[in-house]
C-alpha cells in the first residue's frame, strides 16, 4: 500500500474519512486492517505528508496518530493539526509518558488516548465516537451558519432580550431602527434606546397583538414599523431555559401602508366617480333640452327687447359651464379612451402658444405669459392623444397662473429623457409611487414662480374635488384629469414644489418606439337621392329628443321620432325610407348599443349616430359615431 492513498475505499463518501499517521508501516496496515470495513482511510508516514492530506481532504473526521515519530511526536502534530482541521484526534502511545497524555488532553490537543498494543474493540469504539462526534460539531457549525445568516440577512430587524429585557443580539436592520450602531444598542434596554416610544410598547407588554410606531428615518424621514415580541420557551416545563429570552420582530411596513393608502384613494375616487358619474349622466340630459331650447327660441324668434336678451344670454352662458361642469364630471367617472399617435410635442406647444397667450395671459396686474423652452436638437415623438395632452397642458396653464395672484411667468419646456433598467441608476419614481419602467420619454413640464406648496398639500392636489382655490374658482377636477390621463398614457407624473418658491410639474409620455403612417378612411360616395331620406330620433328623454327633432327640423331635414329601442327597431323594419339614426345610449327596456345590433341585422347600411356622455362609451364598438351631451 503506498502511503497517502485511501486504502480499497475513496477517501470521500457518507462513511467517514480516517486518517492514521505513523512512521511504522507495519503499525499503518494492522491500524487499516482494523478500520478500512467502517471508514475510507488515508495514510501517511510523517507529519508534512499528513498536513498536505488535511489540505486535500477537509472533510476527514478522525486523526489517528502515533506518539513517537522522526519528524514530530504526535501531541505536538494534533495540537497544529486541531489549527487546520476540527477531526476528532486520537494518540497513541507505546511508553506510560503520562505527563504528556495529560498535557495533551487539558490543551484540547487529542480526544482520546490509546495505548500499544491497542486493544481493537476499544480503539475502534473511540474512532467511531470520535467520527459522530466530528459530524454532530458540523452538523451543528452548518446549523448555526444558517441561523446566522438568516439572522443577519432577514429583510426585517430583529433582537434578542433578556429577562431584564437589555438587548444581548440583534440584527442591521434592528439597530438601524434605533438609529444607532450595533455595538451601541448591546446591553440596553428599549426604553433606553428609544424612551419616548417604548413607554407605549411596554404598556401593551405580554400582548401577542404587533402594534405600529413611527420612527424617523436616517434621513429623517418618518418610517412606520410593525413591533412583535415573542418569549421563547421549550415545549415543556423541563425544556423552559434558565432566564426568559424574548425575540423583538420589527417589520418596516411603510411601502405597504402606502400600498394600502394608494388602495383607499382608488376605492374613493372610484365611488366618487361612480356617483358623480349617475348625477352627471342625468344632469347632461336636462342641460341639452336647456341649451337647446334656449337656442331653438333663439332662432324661432330672436328677443327684441334688450333686457330680454340679456336674460337670454344669461341662461345660455350659465347652461355652457354646466355643461363643461358635467363634462369634466362624466371625464372623471369613465375616461375618454385615448387616440395614441406619434405627435412632435415642440410643434403641437408652439400651435398651442397662441391660445394659452389668449386664454391664460390674461392682462393688467395678473398677466401671466407663456414661455417656450424647447431643446435645439429634435426630440422623439411621443405617444400621447394630443387633443388630451392640450386640455392636460391647459389645466396646468390655469393652475399655474393662478398660483401666481400677483402675476409672473409661466415656463412650458420640454426634453427628452431615456431610463436604464441597471439597478445602479437612479430610478425615476412618480405621484404612482412606482419607479418608470425603462425606455424613452418625452417629459413636458409647467414651471411657475409662484406660492409653491407643502408636502401635505402635494400629497393631495391628485385627489379628486380636492382645491386650494377660493369657492367659486376650481372644482378640483383638473389635475385628477391631467393625472388620469398620463397614467392611461403608461407614463406618469412627477410634482416639485417649494412653498414661496414655486412649482413644475412634469409629465413623462412614453417615445414612440416604431412609427407607422396613418391610414386614411375610405371616401364613401353618397348619391344624390340619400340626402333626402328621413332621420330617426330616439330618446327615452321627451324633452332631449324634442330638442333634437328641432335641431334638425330647422336644418331642414325630415324627422321621424320615437322613445324605445323596440319601437325604432320596428320602424326601421317597416320605413326603408330612413337613412340616419340619432340614438341615445342609455335606455329602459333595450339600450342604444343592443338596438343597433338589432338594426344592423335589418340594415347593415343604416348609419347609426350615438347621442351620449363620455362615461358610456366603454359599452360601444371603438368605431362607433358618438356625438357627446350636450350639444348645440
């Protein structure tokens, strides 16, 4: 057998790894003989040859070694060996030197001493007890790496105290929550780390409920954390430990209060919305028959009288705010499914330069300009609804000037702006509370140099009927729909504001990534004859479809009228001379979408015009012809 090789078994495997040192062959194959059946055995002749085999094999669990050797006696040989490996160490000696086996034994040098000649069962015995004696110390090192590990890496604090509750371990992110470092905190107690707080805590002691404290943050902000204490305790009373340790579980649980806050405001603006909604729906009824009434008496017979007039004129500028009024409502309830198209932002802002000059400049004291700042270097086109992006930029214009009572300048920029998923950049984190997934953006910004805003105020101006305005002059529904709008955009918004200082709110619209060309509709040649068919009015409301005939009687078409799905269903079947249906959406009985279904059965040519508020069109194909309540 040559020395330094496992002998008929590989040195690695689930039985064990021995390995016997001595410079007497024959000792080494007697000691191999007796061991090989239960262990894989590795052999060497001095002391360098059995250090250069603990290298190669970390993982033997016994040591065998004679005492007497030409290189090294064997207590001085364990000794260094115990430096390198944690395998149980067995000596054996020839002579009684009983000093020495002592030495050995208080130093920790050896585990167990066996004298020449060996008597076998007993020598076998102590390498087996030496061998589980190994594996239970590594069993309980891998353990104890875990548990360290889990202890150190959990994404939550936690310590360990004592009965007097002074803290004997804990964790990063547990003394990060006491603001201190970790060798600061070992040894004090809760109220001593954190006295203001912990009184609190300490009444609800022996509580099993968590219970939430704000604590400030390194940068200073406020944190929320969900405290747990749990004793430990074996299963039985012989189990219990000498002293009572308790474990001190601290979650902070910010994000997810923000989460649960972010719900709430979605369940809120979605019940509001839904009501404002119904009400609106209503209301756009009986301002159609107002306005068109109004302007039906208007046109039969103009007032000659001036007050008269006056009062007319009143009536039909009152009925227009509400009917913008109930617009923004019905926007708010069910938002205008977006028309995306690649739009140049710098082109559509100088387009829109003049009306926000006649529309926000005003004049004297309070004027207001707009001013373009617009990068020299093209910018992508985004993908946005431009007629939404406008009315969003008109709503930032008013807000803006109105923020400055004493007047002053009103900045539009734009630029492009491209995010990296790389987790060591910077992410770009908006009013969503989540950060923009990468790509390229087109971000508009409205700059004003006026009152600013707190951060409370701030964490508020997206709720919707929420104003700093005085009563009569906002709603607080612009900004809700400038917001609503950039979210259905797949971008978001971003607000900075300083109280005295100012504010610039930003909108970031995603690029477009491939432009394709629109494609025009088809031009559909009328005959001559098509323009002298009937047009049939339906509307559950008598007096809007009374409006409508009007409307279109003194257009000088020829009017037919009914107030049912079923009934207009019916007189499309029975008058082939009808070539236009002006329908409401919403209907007892059978709703406009499920009566034109019915009557592009019959008449798959008849066009079918829906007369109804934005909030209903998520029920209608995207093709459908939509004229909006209330119209002129």
């Amino acid at each position: 057998m040559s020395a330094g090789l496992p002998s008929h078994h590989s040195a690695s495997g689930p039985r064990g790894t021995i390995l016997l040192v001595d410079d007497e062959a024959e000792i080494l194959v007697a000691l191999t003989d007796l061991l090989e059946d239960e262990f894989s055995i590795l052999t060497a002749t001095s002391a360098a040859e059995a250090f250069a085999l603990l290298q190669e094999h970390p993982d033997t669990a016994v040591i065998v070694s004679d005492q007497r050797m030409r290189d090294m006696t064997g207590d001085v040989f364990l000794a260094q060996a115990r430096q390198m490996s944690d395998a149980g160490t067995i000596l054996l000696t020839g002579y009684a030197d009983l000093d020495t086996v002592a030495g050995a034994l208080n130093r920790g040098a050896i585990t167990f001493c066996a004298t020449k000649p060996w008597d076998p069962g007993s020598l076998r015995a102590m390498v087996r007890e030496a061998a589980n004696a190994c594996r239970m110390r590594r069993t309980l090192a891998t353990e104890q790496a875990l548990m360290r590990s889990l202890f150190d890496n959990l994404p939550m604090g936690l310590a360990i105290t004592d009965a007097q509750g002074r803290i004997t371990r804990l964790n990063g992110l547990a003394a990060a929550s006491y603001g201190r470092p970790m060798e600061n905190c070992l040894g004090h107690t809760e109220a001593e780390l954190l006295p203001g707080e912990t009184q609190r805590a300490s009444a609800l002691s022996g509580v099993s409920e968590p219970i939430l404290v704000a604590r400030p943050d390194a940068d200073g902000q406020e944190r929320w954390h969900r405290i747990s204490r749990v004793a430990l305790s074996g299963d039985g009373a012989e189990a219990r430990p000498p002293e009572t340790l308790s474990v001190l579980i601290d979650q902070d649980v910010t994000d997810l209060m923000d989460m649960e806050r972010r719900a709430r405001q979605a369940d809120k603006m979605q019940a509001i919305g839904t009501l404002a909604g119904g009400i609106a729906h209503d209301f756009n009824n009986l301002l159609t028959a107002i306005l068109g009434s109004l302007e039906l008496v208007t046109d039969l017979q103009p007032p000659t009288d001036p007050n008269v007039a006056r009062l007319f004129t009143n009536a039909m500028d009152a009925a227009r705010r509400g009917a913008v009024l109930t617009q923004k409502l019905l926007d708010f309830s069910r938002p205008r499914d977006l028309s995306r198209r690649p739009v140049d932002v710098p082109e559509l802002l100088v387009q829109m330069q003049g009306l926000l000059a006649q529309s926000i400049g005003g004049g004297g004291s309070r004027a207001t300009p707009v001013h373009l700042k617009l990068p020299e270097t093209p910018l992508p086109r985004a993908s946005t609804d431009p007629s939404l992006l406008e009315v969003a930029l008109v709503n930032l214009c008013l807000n803006a000037r109105d923020a400055q009572p004493q007047g002053g300048d009103i900045t539009i920029s734009a630029h492009a702006a491209i995010l990296s998923d790389k987790k060591t950049e910077k992410r770009v984190v908006g009013r969503s509370g989540r950060p923009l997934p990468a790509g390229t953006y087109v971000v508009v910004s409205v700059t004003d140099h006026g009152v600013g805003m707190s951060e409370e105020v701030q964490s508020r101006i997206f709720e919707p009927f929420f104003t700093t305005k005085t009563v009569g002059s906002g709603i607080g529904l612009g900004l809700p729909m400038v917001y609503g709008f950039v979210q259905r955009n797949g971008g978001d918004v971003c607000v900075s504001s300083t109280p005295g200082k100012g504010t610039s709110i930003e909108l970031w619209l995603p690029a477009v990534v491939s432009s394709n060309a629109p494609v025009k509709e088809p031009v559909v040649a009328r005959k001559p004859d098509e323009y002298l068919r009937s047009i049939l009015v339906v509307d559950d409301e008598p007096a809007v479809a009374a409006v409508t005939v009007g409307f279109l009687s003194r257009a000088g078409f020829r009017v037919l009228e009914c107030h049912g799905g079923a009934q207009a269903v019916e007189l499309v079947r029975t008058r082939p001379d009808i070539g236009l249906v002006v329908m409401d959406l919403l209907m007892p009985g059978m709703n406009g979408d499920e009566c034109a279904r019915r009557i592009g059965t019959l008449r798959p040519d008849l066009p079918v015009i829906f007369v109804t508020g934005f909030a209903d069109r998520a029920i209608l194909p995207p093709d459908a012809r939509v004229l909006a309540k209330p119209f002129t």
